[in-house]
C-alpha cells in the first residue's frame, strides 16, 4: 500500500471511529480491534468457569477441604515439584484462597449493582448470571488481581455486544496493558505519574480549565480513577459509552485522555464557575449532570490523538522524576527553617500562589503552591505536571518567589 | 478561594465493607432519597449539606467512599484531614461489623484521637436477618469512645440523629482544640506565630491534603 492509499483507510477508519460503528457490527469490530495479545484460548473461559462452578458447590456443602485443594491447585505445582514447599508459601497460598472467596462474595454483591439504569443486571437474569461467570472466570484466571470494582460495568457492557467466551477474551485483553494493571492493583505511585501526564495534556488543551482546578486545588484523583476504571460507563449513557469505546479500542489507551479532557470541556462553563465544593460535587456526581453526547464527542473530535505511547511514555518519565526526588537527599524531611516566621508571613495560608524558582533548584517553570507542610517545605505542582516538595526559604531567603502576575500566563484568564 | 477548613465547616468521611450502604445513608441524609438498586460506588464521591445547630450554621462536607478492601489505598486521601468519620455496618452481616473495628483502629492510628468516630448499624428494616446485636455493637462503640446508631437507609430511620450527634460532637472537638490552641498562644507575640502555627488548619482542605500523600 502506498502513502497515499493508507492516508485513505486510515481517513476512512477515523470517520467510521467518529461516526460509531453500527451496533450490529460492534462486537465483531471490537473484538478485531482488541484483538488477542494475551493468547487467550476462546475455550479457556469454560476452564475458569468450571473451576468456579466446582468452588460453588464445595462452598455450597462447606467442603473445605474440597476448596482449599481446588483453591491451591495449580498455584503449587511449581513449588511441589521441587520439594521447596515452605510455610511461607502456604500462608501466601491460603491469603490467596481467601481472597478468590471474598472476591467471589464481592462479584455477587455487586452484581445487581452493575450498570442499573440499564435495567439489564437484575436480580436472577440471564445477563446477571453471564456476568458473574465472567468475572469470577477472571478472578480465577489472574487472582493476583482478583476482582475489582468497576470491572463489572466494563464487562458488562461487553457482555451486551459479545458471547461469554468473547467477553472473556476481551476483557482479559483490555486489562493487558501497563495503565489498567496499575490502575487496578492500586499502585499508587504509578497512578500518580498517570495522572501527572495527564495534566500536561490538560494545561495544553483546556488551560483554563486546567488553571481552575489547580487554582482550586482539586485533587485529579478524586474522579478520574473513577472515569477510567469504569471506562465512562459509570456517568454516561450507554450509547455514548459504546460510542467512545469504538474510538478507544481501535486508538488505544491514549485516547483515555484525549476522552476525558473532551467530557471536561463539554461541561467547562460549569466547572470554571465552581468553587471548591461545587467542582467535586460535579466531578463526582457526573451522572447528574446532564452531559451532551454530542458536545463530547465533538470535543474530542477537535482534541489531537495523543498516542497510547506518548502518554506511556511521559508518565514513564514523571515516574522516574517522582523516584528521583523521593531518593536525593530528601527536602521533605531536612529542612529547618531558621525563622518559621518567615514562611508564616509568606506563602502559609497562601495555597494556590502562583511561584517560580528563584534560584538553586532547576526550575520547571511556573507553579502553584498547593501545600505547605509544618515548618519548612511547600508542595509545588508545576504547570509542566511536575509535583515537587521544596524548601521555601531558609535564614530569610527564599527559593521560591512570588510570581508578577503579569508574567503568569494563567493569571489573568 | 475556597478553604474547607472554614470555620463552620466539617469534614466527614464513611467508611465501610461494600454493599452496607454507605451511599444510601448519604442520599437519604442530604436528598431524602433511597433506590434499592443504588450503582456501586466507585472511589468516592462528595456531597455536602448545611445544617442549623443551636445558633450555628455548619456545613458538612461528606465523602462517601467505595468499600472494597482495594480502594483502601485511597483511604488517607478521605480521612486524613477528616473532622469526623461515620463507620457503617449491615446489621445483617458480622463480617461488616468486624470491618467496622478494623477501621477504628486504622483511623486512632492514623489520624489519632481528634477524629470523632460514629457507627452506624444499617438495615435494621431488615429486622429478621439480623446478625450483629445492638447490645454488642453499643459496647463496642463505648469501649473506643464512638457512639452508636441503628439506621434504616430504606424507612429513613435514624440518620437524621446520626449525622446530627457526629455534628455536634465534632464542632465540640474544634472548639476544644480551638481553646487549647489559644491557651498556648497566650503571652507570646502572637499574629506571626498563629500563622505559622496554623498548619493543620490552614490549607489541608479535602482534596488539597491528599496531594502530601502520593505515596
């Protein structure tokens, strides 16, 4: 295929994208774009989903014995083999087993709790049944992770366009990549470099928006582990969400971000008038507020592709900045001011001053204060995305400077 | 600017296993509302609501919090900064109560003896199933100094008074802290140091004091 004929599919793919593919095809055209990287055999779901069958019968006749070596099998072999069966491993072994228990208890607890004003997840319907194999097949097959909340409502809308077998081999598939294993396993350093890349991509699309929330200092994780854990399905409506899920199966994990931008500016008026509490009322009720599908995917048609990569790849480097700073000698904790007084005149109450470097530290451009920790240092969250704790001052001099506001690109909007 | 650690406002986090219904008894309390079939809570979410105490308005700022053990990882961002914590169980279900005593003692440890604690046992509408006794929880909730409520998110029994005696309880606790503070301000030359002194009160509104612990 030469340059030009690929320009054409690929144009032809974008629009379909923002068309949506029809509905009947859906299915189909997720699994393709999905696709299989994990080498998840279509018969393996009936494995996991015998396993799970067997473990219910023995809870059902509080076999524990029964359990336990259904439980332990398979995790053991290795260790068996070799004779190096220790305590240690037992005890892991048992935490494990009991977690897949609480983790069956949990899927079924949330199971009518799934997507409710889909109506389709009721008490003893058929999807209701197909959901909870499907998660519990997963809890089985990756019980590291075991079940998570939020799962459920991307599984189950899969399960509204996939058979049992497809859902299961998607969904596996859709957790296969760095950004879900971190969002799901809670690890929070990760979760924070995410979410530090993300804010770069914010400042550059949305910047007044942007500067709202740090002004206000609304915390990023407070709602969108929310919006990506469920992939939107949480808020939106379930056509809009089958919608944004063609662009995001077929572009990749970057378009979560390109996605989630696009829903704020659709409701950008409203956040920009919104104090501290009314910004977490509404980033947290989303479902209240009367989002338009339209003006979202319009949104994020005019919001450029950031590439899966690209945001990989920077919150990479966020990352390691955040290791970096939390190994060199630690400002955190060392530094006495000479004078707290100085700080209590200067920046203390004053979270949300915009600052600059004024010497020493290399400097990352402008900032905001967010917090000043007792006596001696302050957070600064860059417009770059950097977090960073600093010491604001030491025998009356400071390290960071108030910024003339004429030189603040944010102060003035 | 917005600043939640105003003086008339009150930061509550619930805390809680899945399912016992945390969301209902926060819907119920701020919106007069109850759905059998409330979505699961995913992270958190914030509400909030002005209240009238004696000659005091007061605002709460309420986070309902998801209960998987997983989101635990969360829980400082909620309840570091938190003024009071509302624990729930499911009257019907021991394993919940036995959470219930896991977050005591995680928030004494945490947060220390400042956060004003209350328990609420829930559904009680479901009477018959009913596994915790009222006498054992009540005991408990004395022995850590919380107090104790049975609730029906469903009828709307009980909340009214829970989230009434946490109110209370927790504007009580500001004004101790408050004069302890003064007391030791007292004689020394004051407006530079109640600044600096002023940390814990100055800045770490809800979402802002989660920004320390990215840890």
């Amino acid at each position: 295929m030469n340059a030009l004929e690929e320009y054409k599919v690929q144009r032809t793919v974008h629009k379909v994208l923002f068309q949506g593919i029809p509905p009947s095809l859906r299915g189909t055209a997720w699994m393709v774009a999905i696709g299989n990287k994990k080498g998840i055999d279509i018969n393996d779901f009936c494995t996991y989903d015998a396993r799970a069958r067997d473990l219910h019968s023995a809870i059902a006749l509080q076999d524990k014995k029964a359990m336990e070596s259904m439980l332990l099998d398979g995790k053991h072999q290795s260790a068996g083999e070799t004779g190096a069966r220790t305590t240690e491993n037992d005890d892991t072994a048992q935490s494990q087993s009991d977690s897949i228990l609480t983790n069956f208890i949990q899927v079924r607890l949330d199971l009518i709790r799934t997507l409710p004003r889909l109506k389709i997840f009721s008490e003893g319907g058929s999807y209701t049944e197909n959901l909870r194999r499907v998660l519990e097949a997963f809890v089985l097959y990756d019980p590291g992770m075991g079940y998570v909340q939020g799962m459920g409502s991307i599984a189950g809308v899969l399960l509204l366009h996939t058979s049992l077998e497809e859902t299961f081999v998607s969904f596996i598939n859709i957790l296969d990549n760095q950004l879900f294993q971190n969002l799901f396993h809670m690890n929070m350093g990760r979760i924070h470099s995410y979410l530090m890349a993300f804010k770069v991509f914010l400042a550059k699309h949305l910047p007044k928006v942007y500067a709202h929330i740090s002004r206000v200092k609304i915390d990023l994780k407070l709602f969108l582990l929310e919006w990506w854990m469920t992939l939107f399905t949480s808020f939106l409506r379930f056509d809009t969400v089958c919608h944004l899920w063609d662009i995001l199966f077929f572009e990749g994990v970057g378009s979560l971000v390109s996605i989630s931008i696009a829903i704020l500016k659709s409701i950008s008026a409203k956040l920009l008038d919104a104090d501290f509490e009314g910004l977490l009322f509404i980033l947290t009720h989303m479902e209240s507020m009367e989002l338009d599908p339209e003006r979202i995917l319009q949104s994020s048609r005019e919001i450029p592709r950031i590439s899966s990569q690209d945001f990989h790849e920077l919150a990479d480097k966020m990352f390691e900045e955040l290791e970096k700073r939390q190994h060199s000698s630690g400002f955190e904790n060392s530094a006495e001011l000479d004078d707290p007084r100085v700080i209590g005149r200067d920046l203390m109450g004053r979270f949300g001053q915009r600052v600059r470097v004024s010497n020493g530290i290399p400097c990352q451009g402008p900032g905001t204060v967010t917090q000043v920790h007792h006596g001696s240092t302050a957070m600064v969250v860059w417009d770059t995305g950097i977090t960073q704790n600093m010491r604001i001052g030491k025998g009356g001099e400071y390290w960071l400077r108030e910024m003339p506001a004429q030189l603040d690109p944010f102060f003035s909007l | 600017m917005a600043d939640v650690r105003g003086k008339n406002n009150y930061k509550i986090v619930l805390l809680g296993e899945g399912r016992v219904g945390k969301t209902s008894l926060v819907l119920r309390y701020v919106n007069n509302t109850f759905s059998d079939k409330q979505q699961t809570t995913i992270q958190a979410s914030f509400l909030s609501k002005r209240i009238n105490i004696g000659e005091n308005t007061c605002n709460l700022a309420i986070w309902d919090t998801a209960g998987q053990e997983r989101f635990h990882a969360l829980g400082p961002i909620y309840y570091r900064d938190a003024d009071g914590a509302l624990l729930v169980y499911d009257t019907t279900d021991t394993e919940s109560f036995a959470k219930v005593k896991n977050w005591v003692k995680e928030l004494r440890k945490m947060v220390g003896q400042e956060i004003v604690l209350c328990i609420a046992g829930n559904k009680i509408d479901l009477d018959k199933e009913r596994q915790v006794e009222k006498s054992e929880a009540e005991e408990y909730a004395a022995s850590v100094g919380a107090y104790h409520f049975q609730t029906s998110a469903k009828l709307g029994k009980g909340i009214e008074e829970t989230f009434l005696a946490l109110a209370k309880k927790m504007i009580e606790q500001r004004q101790e802290n408050d004069s302890r503070q003064s007391a030791r301000r007292s004689g020394g030359n004051a407006p530079i140091l109640v600044v600096a002194d002023d940390t814990s009160n100055g800045g770490s509104g809800a979402a802002s004091g989660s920004k320390a612990c990215n840890c």
